[in-house]
C-alpha cells in the first residue's frame, strides 16, 4: 500500500509540475500542452472523434499479432534450445532478422500483403516474434539439466519431462517475458497504423500532427501509455497468483 501511495504522489507531482510550467510559459504551448489542455482535447475526442472505437481497433490489432507471435515463438524457442541442430539452423536467421528495423520494411510489407488489415497485423507481429522467441530459448536454456535427470530416473517420459519440468520451472520468466514483449508490440502501433490506415489511435495520432493539433497528439500518447500500464499491473497481478511460492 505504500509503494502504491508512493507511485501515484511521484506521478501527480510530474503532473502538477508539468501544468505550472506550461501556465508559466517554460515550455511553448505548440511543443509541449499543459495536461489540463490534454485532458480537454482527450474528453472532446471521446465526444467528437469516436475514440472509444479507435482505441478498440488498436487493441484488437494489438492482440492478434501478440498471440500470434506467442504462439509460434514459445514452441519455436523450446525447439531451438532442446535441439542443437534446430538452433543451429534458426538463431542465426533470427538474429539478423532482430535487428532490421520495422519502419525499413513498410515498403516491403505494402508489396507483400497491400494496405490492408494484413500489413499491420505483420508490422506488429515482426516486431514482437523474433525478440520474444530467442527469451523463450533463453528461458529453456536456463532448466537445471538435474531436473531433467532426476525425472528421467524416475521414469518420466519427453512429454511430462516438458511439462512437469520445464515449463514449470520457466513459467514464472516466460509470463514476465510476455509482458515485456506486450510493450513492444505496443510501441510498434504507430509505425503499424499509418500505413493508409483509416482508424486506430495511431491513425488518430499521425491526423491530428498533419494539422498541429499537439494536444490531440498528446492526448493519443497518454491513451497507450495508460493502457498499457493497466496491462502491465493486471499481467503482474496474473503472476503474482500464479506463482504464489516465489
């Protein structure tokens, strides 16, 4: 409860700090809108703009190529680091493709899949999978190879070996790589929905800088970061009752 007083009293106090600089006149008004401007251009765009409806279109591309990506990098990831031949074939690859940057391959993503609902969905997905599978092998590497013995000796087959062993011993790193990687796929929302897209607060972000409207801009900002705090706090609570013995 004191770490909670603590958090909300530091972020109140940016807060007010922030309003009195912009009231002061420290910080143009074009750059950088006091919060009481924000919060008025927030409560117009729900009014006006249909902002509810943005915000769920972001979230279920969001979502989609998040569990896409998790879907296809935990078993790929356990392959690779159960599997010498496996990760030998795929971390190299991998590693390259880590390292190229989403916005690069927006051109190439129009080509491949148009300007469609596809092109986003991979935009966000390519910029989750290829970090989330190598924590996954990371995580896996990571068992006790004792573990494993003591349950050969004891008769455990490759499938309760995976699951009793394994995945316990990593479920409590995999959820928080998870959540990390959440974040990521949000950061990448921006990039994603400006390409001819007609809805999602990326969308709304990018319109509202074309005509200066920086309060509106900041106001989308705000959108993200609070929905993804709110994610974040319920993914760790989700932890915290999963594995309650650490």
């Amino acid at each position: 409860m004191v770490e909670f007083a603590v958090s909300v009293t530091a972020a109140l106090l940016v807060v007010v700090l922030w309003e009195l600089a912009a009231r002061a006149g420290i910080i143009a008004p074009q750059f950088l809108p006091s919060p009481s401007r924000v919060v008025l251009a927030l409560w117009t765009m729900l009014k006006e703009q249909n902002l509810v409806w943005h915000v769920a279109v972001s979230t279920a591309r969001v979502w989609i190529a998040f569990l896409l990506a998790a879907i296809m990098a935990i078993p790929i990831g356990i392959m690779m680091s159960s599997y010498r031949i496996v990760g030998a074939a795929l971390e190299p690859m991998i590693d390259f493709i880590r390292y190229l940057p989403v916005p690069a391959l927006v051109p190439l993503s129009i080509i491949w899949f148009g300007v469609g609902e596809e092109t986003k969905i991979f935009l966000l997905w390519l910029g989750t999978f290829f970090q989330l599978v190598l924590l996954v092998a990371d995580d896996m590497r990571r068992v006790p190879q004792e573990f494993v013995e003591v349950a050969r000796t004891v008769g455990a087959n490759s499938r309760q070996v995976m699951i009793d062993v394994a995945l316990r011993w990593m479920g409590p790193t995999l959820l928080d790589n998870l959540r990390i990687t959440l974040g990521w796929c949000w950061t990448y929302l921006i990039i994603a929905e400006i390409v001819a897209a007609d809805s999602g607060i990326g969308y709304v972000i990018w319109t509202a800088r074309r005509f200066v409207k920086t309060p509106e801009v900041m106001a989308g900002v705000v959108v993200i970061g609070l929905i993804g705090l709110v994610t974040d706090q319920l993914l760790r609570l989700l932890h915290r009752r999963l594995f309650r013995y650490l």
